[in-house]
C-alpha cells in the first residue's frame, strides 16, 4: 500500500476536522482568551514572540504565561506551548533551558526539549508532574513514510545529580 495516498475516507475526516480549526499569527494572550470559547486546544509558536503591550519581553512571557495557566484551570483547556530555549543548554537541556523566565518551568504540567539533527534526535522528558521525569527518548526520522521511530535505547536522567544512564528499551516503566 502507498502511503503517500490519502484515502477518500480520511480526506472527510480532515475536512472536518478543518473546519474547527484556526491558525493565526501575532494575537496578544487576550485574543487567544476570546477564541478560547471554541477550540479545546490550543496550540502557540511560540511564547517569546506573543506581544503584550506596554510591558517588556520578560513581563509580557510572565504575564502570557501566568494568564494561559489561568486559562487551563478555570476553562479545562489544553495548551500546548512552544518556547526557544537559551544557548547554554543546546547540550544540556534541563530546566534552567527556556529562555527569558522561570514563569514557563514553574507553571507547565509537562515540559519536554527535542533535540537533534536531521535523522535523528532525542526528546528530554525534564518536567512531569502526573509521572516520570528525567527520561530521554531517542528518535529517528523516518522520512519516506513521514514517521518517528525510537530507538532502543532509553537514557533515564537523574535531575538531582544532573547525571545519565542508558538502558535498554525493555524495561517497563511507571508513569502513576
């Protein structure tokens, strides 16, 4: 079976599924709020470049932030949130990485930073508040069928002692 094929069944799927979804740029946090009332997720790329007037680049991401964790208590949204992180921590993703604030460590559920190269790459799992966190999943890139494919080896992080250990694929891990 080609999979570069869309079946005539999926084509309606995706049609619909269109039909609710929206892509912007440059809307400040306020316009997002307002929109908010339609969508159950809410997707951002990313959080240094959202504007907030009159404040600088550090305040407006506290602010967009602080105000997008209110939105995802009280309204029981999902927001997935793209953020740059600093230089320093292109070889050491942890939780010191994302730039301009600690607001973004401090209020997300999860945080994971992908790095890598073209095919291949690792995703660093440094924040998790419903599991485990520490966990480094490596990837390659499948290409010619537009998919990812772990690896087999999984690196287990110890965020205290900032140390790695690599383990094979087949251990069974707990994420309660």
């Amino acid at each position: 079976k080609d999979p570069t094929i869309v079946e005539d069944h999926v084509k309606v799927v995706m049609a619909n599924i269109s039909k609710s979804l929206k892509i912007v740029a440059d809307w400040n946090v306020e316009q997002i709020l307002h929109a908010s009332k339609k969508f159950d997720v809410i997707g951002i790329d990313y959080v240094q470049r959202m504007p907030a007037l009159g404040k600088d680049e550090r305040e407006a991401i506290k602010y967009n932030i602080n105000t997008l964790s209110d939105l995802v208590r009280s309204e029981n949204k999902i927001v997935k949130l793209v953020s740059s992180i600093n230089r320093a921590s292109y070889s050491n993703p942890n939780m010191d990485s994302f730039k301009e604030t600690g607001s973004i460590e401090f209020v997300a559920q999860t945080a994971r930073i992908l790095t890598g190269h073209k095919d291949t790459g690792a995703m660093h799992i440094i924040k998790n508040t419903r599991g485990a966190n520490g966990i480094v999943l490596h990837y390659e890139v499948d290409y010619t069928h537009q998919r990812i494919i772990e690896k087999d080896i999984v690196e287990l992080y110890d965020v205290k002692n900032q140390t790695n250990s690599k383990q094979s694929n087949d251990l069974a891990f707990s994420f309660e």
